[in-house]
C-alpha cells in the first residue's frame, strides 16, 4: 500500500500554567507517511429538513516503525493531493506489517 500521504499526530496533555491546569495538544509525531482511506457508509441518510452524508476514515501506517497512537489523538492528515483533514484517533488494529486506525470528526467519548 502507498504512503504518499503525510500526518501529525498530536495528544492533549495537561499541563500547570500560572496555578490553572489546561489541556494543551502537544505534537507527539510529526510527517508520518501514511494512507488515509475515506469511503462512504451509506448513499445519503436523509431526514425531514437536510441529507448527510456519513464517511468513514481510515489511517494506515507502517507497524514496524512502532507509532503509539491512542484513542483520542489529534490527527492532522495531509494527503498528497493536498487536501487537509483533522480527525481523532479511535480503534487500532495492530497487523504484521500494517497498523489500522479508525478515525472521527468528533471527539470519542
């Protein structure tokens, strides 16, 4: 599989600043070739006043190069064609040569 495409991974840590605790997203990985996958889950969920269409976002990466991604992470994507998602991490399936994540627009509670 490809890895033309380019990611940043950032985790929200807390940190103290003048006595306040906040949480700060700190870069934990920065230009990780990847393949992010996007497709479709139905044809359009159509409701009384709007139609939404519902992606599903994948993240490959290399399992060798022993990236720690946890559920919740900040993913900054890049694809080769420029186009620019942000997205959380959520599940991971850890393979022999591939690592898989499932991704959101939204925080995973």
């Amino acid at each position: 599989m490809f890895r033309n495409d380019r990611a940043t991974i950032k985790r929200l840590v807390e940190t103290k600043t003048a006595g306040e605790w906040s949480s700060v997203p700190t870069c934990i990985y920065s230009n990780i070739p990847c393949h992010l996958a996007v497709r479709t889950l139905n044809d359009v969920a159509q409701s009384d006043s709007i139609g939404e269409i519902v992606l599903d976002f994948q993240l490959f990466v290399d399992t060798i190069k022993k990236y720690d991604l946890q559920i919740n992470d900040i993913a900054e994507v890049t694809t080769a064609q420029g186009q620019k998602f942000t997205l959380y991490v959520g599940e991971g399936f850890i393979y022999p040569l591939t690592s898989q994540y499932q991704l959101k627009r939204d925080k995973i509670v």
